[in-house]
C-alpha cells in the first residue's frame, strides 16, 4: 500500500514567486525533522525537457546524475536536500502525450476514446505516484501560475488525488503575492483572494497559504486573508523576502510552516535540526572578506541561465568567509573595436570563469578573456566550453597554431583542437543526445586538480554530492556531470604535453580528457563537467572553493602592490 503523503504547491497571482525556493524549502524542513522526502516538478509546457529551449526563455538547463535535462528548479531542490534527483523528478506535459500517443499507436486503449481525463490525468498521478514510492512525503511542485490553460490537467490529476488517498494524505499548499501599496500605505489581500477563487473553481481547497510579502504580515492581514480564502489563521504564512534565498527555510519556519504541515498530514516527526542552515544564514551576513569574479559569456543578461553557477560561487565564497560579487560580463563586449571598458572591468576582478555554452556568438570575446587571464596571472575558471576554449586559446598563442578552433564554431579548422565526440558523429536529433549525465573521471597526482579535490576530500562525508574517492594508486576518482557535444582531440595530445599545459583529469579508458591545467600559472583550470550542478551551501564543491581562495589570495596581491590599470598584454583574436 502507498503511505507516502503528498504535498502539492501551486502558485498564483504572477509568476516568479519562488515556489521552486519554497518547495525546496519545505523539503530542507522536513529532512530537518528526519522524514524521508521526495521533490518532483510538474512543468506544463509541450517540450519533453526543457534541453532544446533557448536559456534566455526557460534559464539553466540543470542535469541530473542519470543524464536528465531539466528545469532549474531541481536545482534548487538539489540543493536545499540531500536529495539526488532522476529524470523522473521533472515531468512535464510534453512527456505525459509522448507516452499517451504512443500507447494509443500501440493500441494499448483497446479503441476507446483517449481523452485528457481519465488517460492524460492518470498518466499524470501514475507519474507521480511511481517517483514517490518509499517515501514519506513527496513535495509536487506544479509549474506555471493558477489561471493558465496548460496546467489544468496536471491540476485536474492533483485534485483527484485527495479524493483517491484521503485528506489526511494530501496537503495543498498555494503561494500568492500580498503587494505593499505605496501611496495607499497598505497590504493588499484581493490578488491572493481572487488566486484562491481560482482555484477552488477548479475544486483545489488549499489548507495553507503563503504569502510572498516585503515584510511579514501583520495578524489582521492574516486574519483577512484566513476568513476570505477559509483557511485558519495560522495557515497564513508569510514567505518575506530575504536577503539570500538560504534564509528562506529558517524564515518560513519561524512563520510555523513545518508544524502546519506536520499537523495536517498527521505524522510524528522530531523537532527540527536547523543548525546547518543557521550556520549558512549567519556566515553570509558575517563575511570577513569580499572578492571579485568576472564570469565572461553570453547569456549574462538573464542570470536565471547562470543559476547553479551563481550559486556555486556563493558556496564557495560561503566557505572561504567570503562575500562574492560575481559581475556578469558579455563576451561581446571584447569583439567590438574599442574594448578598453570590458578591459577594465575584467581587470577589476580577482578571478575570471567563463562558464559552459552553445554556438558561435560570443566565442571570440570569451577567447580575449581568457587570454587576459593566462598573460596576467589571474586564477580562471573554464566549465565545459570555458575549458575547451582555454585549450584553443593556448593552441593559438603559445603552440603556435594559430589557426586551431573547436569544430563547433568552425566546420573545417585546419586545427580542430576541439572536435566533436566519437559518438556524436551520427547523431541526427537534438534532444537528449548530448553526452549527459555523470562520469567518472581519474585526477592525476601532483597537479592542481588533485590539490583541490584531495584537500576536501575529509569533508566530503556528510551532505555531500560531491563523489570523491582515494585510490589505492594515489589517483583521485572523482564523478561530475556533463552536457556537451564536443571534447579535446586526442590527435593533439602530444603538442600539448609540454610540460605546462597538463592533462589532470582523463576518463578511466584514458579517451576523455576532462581536466586541464597550467603548471606555469598560479591558478590556471578547465574541466569539460559540470561542477556547479553538485555544489551546495551544505557542502561547496571543492573547484568552486578553491577558485575562490585563489581569488583572494591574488586579491590580496594587489591590495599590497596595488592594482594597476588594465595591462594590454593580451593578444586580440
Ligand atoms: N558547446 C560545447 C559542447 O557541446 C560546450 C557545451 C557546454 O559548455 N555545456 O561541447
């Protein structure tokens, strides 16, 4: 028999409420008080992930261990939860009719009607019921805002849930906006009682409501919002905005989230554990230090694309006692004629990442940054396509082939650095197929990438997602995530080992080259994965880290010396 109970939160009023934050949330509580959690997204759009969307209209693409492209919102939910998520995790509408219509083609409906109810809802429930076994509570995120067309089915599936498993077992939670009125002086409660009518025309009675507000609500608001929305007062729960997302499960508990829920469902669970997230709460506020890192690409004008990046360097930063501010600059700002200003900017920064990315646009730029980097001694980061252009930057300027290119930006360069994978050569459709998902990869010794991973190996116990294991060779196992096409080519192995440019990290078959470093420069690191998809504040990823104590440790460089205007030593592309 299923014992799991449901938790389902919806949003409305508008979009960007952070319902994916206070799923993520709810989640951090309840592992708090020892249950055994589960956080699903159910995203209404017709793609069947979100890997073939453009990142300025749906943001980071996050990747799973099992090689899911999903929502952001995993992310986060990865991140507040020991949890480790699979493709299951993210269901969306586009998956639900590809099973649904290759039933009907397979005649599996014997010649009925298929219809969105009963054969599209119980796709749905199915769904969600199969990700949640073994649990004792399953955390359903529905995407979207109440109100729209193409989530009633997914919230047609949920409403039938309460009917199949009982009240006791099935939690709807609705998170709405309550605007301060400037001019007015006062909290607004219409939008959140007009959010509320919408959705119990739909027959979702919500038994808590959380309320998005600048500060917390006072008991009159609440009051209001109660008898107008038939909720108990203390059901209203004020979700006020924090200064860093991390505050937001200490925030929602203070309101007495958890216990409302704990009652609702009716289960024992201990008091909570908090202590961790306490400790982040307060080491954010308490930096000792502060930094500066330039993150060079070309989705930079809608962060939402850097979300798990963004938040790895705060983890790391959190782990050095260190406030970070990450400026975002676009690569095509060093392809115009007078980069004087990028120049600047980036000699401003005590460490320069250019993270992971997709087609020509930008490239150039991101080259020149790069190469600034390298001449100048700055700590650079290279994630993905960040590390395959440090390989072409350094082919370029100081192998001499000054014609060498990845193949992605340049079908026939006379010197494909970077080439597309073996097992990407016949592949015709665009999604999924990337290389996806983790891999295992060997650290050499004695170089940096060792260094790193081998310093957090100890504390890599306890809420880690970081897979980190000592081999009896003096090797380093390690397991990251990856989405890409292309890799370094093997023909140029050779060129390169010039005993600078140093392969660090190769996949266990000795083919893949996964980590590049420079002997010959203070801090000088590309890894072809993903290490932003398993940092969390809990437990920083080790890269992240320690770019970010590279980046003081040359900071603090130029706080004695002093920082001098940006040196043109780069050599423009
Ligand atoms: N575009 C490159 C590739 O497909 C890099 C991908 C990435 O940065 N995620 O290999």
């Amino acid at each position: 028999m299923n014992k799991t109970k449901y938790i389902f939160v919806t949003g409305g009023v508008v979009s960007s409420l952070g319902k994916g934050i206070a799923s993520s949330s709810i989640g951090a509580l309840l592992e708090a008080r020892g249950l055994n959690i589960t956080i699903q997204k159910l995203d209404p759009y017709i793609n069947v992930d979100p890997g073939t969307m453009n990142p300025f209209q749906h943001g980071e693409v996050f990747v799973t261990d099992d090689g899911a492209e999903t929502d952001l919102d995993l992310g986060h939910y990865e991140r507040f939860t020991s949890l480790f998520l699979t493709k299951k995790n993210n269901l969306t509408s586009g998956q639900v009719y590809d099973s649904i219509i290759n039933n009907e083609r397979k005649g599996v409906y014997l010649g009925k009607t298929v219809q969105v109810i009963p054969h599209i809802t119980d796709e749905i429930k199915r769904n969600i019921i199969e990700v949640s076994k073994d649990k004792d509570i399953a955390i359903v995120e529905i995407g979207g805002t109440v109100g729209d067309i193409e989530s009633l089915p997914f919230l047609e599936a949920i409403r039938q849930f309460r009917l199949d498993l009982g009240r006791e077992n099935v939690l709807y939670i609705h998170l709405t906006l309550v605007p301060y009125i400037k001019t007015a002086d006062e909290l607004k409660t219409k939008p959140t009682q007009h959010s509320v009518k919408e959705l119990r025309t739909i027959g979702i009675e919500p038994s808590i409501i959380v309320c998005r507000a600048d500060r917390v609500l006072p008991s009159d608001i609440k009051a209001k919002i109660a008898l107008f929305c038939n909720v108990e007062p203390d059901a209203v729960i004020t979700a006020k905005d924090e200064e860093s997302i991390y505050d937001v499960p200490l925030s929602l508990h203070r309101e007495g989230l958890d216990v409302k829920i704990i009652e609702y469902l009716d289960i024992w669970a201990k008091s909570p554990d908090l202590s961790e997230w306490e400790k982040i709460s307060s080491g954010l506020k308490k930096a000792k230090h502060s930094v500066t890192i330039g993150v060079v690409g070309k989705y930079v004008n809608l962060k939402e694309s850097y979300k798990s990046l963004n938040e790895s360097l705060i983890h790391g930063a959190l782990a050095n006692e260190t406030h970070v501010d990450i400026k975002y600059i676009n690569s095509e700002d060093f392809e115009c004629e007078n980069i004087d200003a990028p120049l600047q900017e980036l000699s401003a920064c005590s460490g320069i990442l250019v993270p992971g990315g997709f087609g020509s646009r930008g490239i150039s730029g991101m080259v020149t940054a790069i190469n600034y980097a390298r001449t100048n001694a700055i700590p650079y980061f290279g994630i993905c396509l960040g590390m395959q252009l440090m390989t072409v930057e350094y082919a370029r300027n100081v192998l001499g082939l000054k014609n060498a290119d990845s193949r992605e930006f340049n079908g026939n360069p006379q010197d494909p650095v970077i080439d597309l994978m073996e097992n990407q050569k016949n592949i015709g459709t665009m999604g999924g197929t990337m290389r996806l998902g983790a891999y295992p990869c060997v650290i050499k010794k004695n170089t940096l990438a060792f260094n790193i991973y081998f310093k957090n190996f100890k504390k890599s116990g306890k809420n880690t997602k970081n897979y980190v294991n000592l081999n009896s060779d003096g090797t380093i196992s390690i397991s990251e995530r990856h989405r890409h096409r292309f890799e370094f080519n093997n023909a140029y192995r050779e060129i390169f080992d010039n005993g600078d440019f140093t392969f660090s990290g190769i996949s266990p078959d000795g083919k893949l080259i996964e980590v590049s470093e420079l002997k010959t420069h203070p801090w000088y690191i590309g890894c072809q994965f993903h290490p932003e998809f398993k940092s969390t504040p809990l437990s920083p990823h080790p890269l992240f880290k320690e770019f970010i104590s590279a980046a003081l440790k040359h900071s603090r460089k130029f706080e004695t010396k002093g920082r001098g205007s940006a040196k043109k030593s780069y050599e423009t592309c």
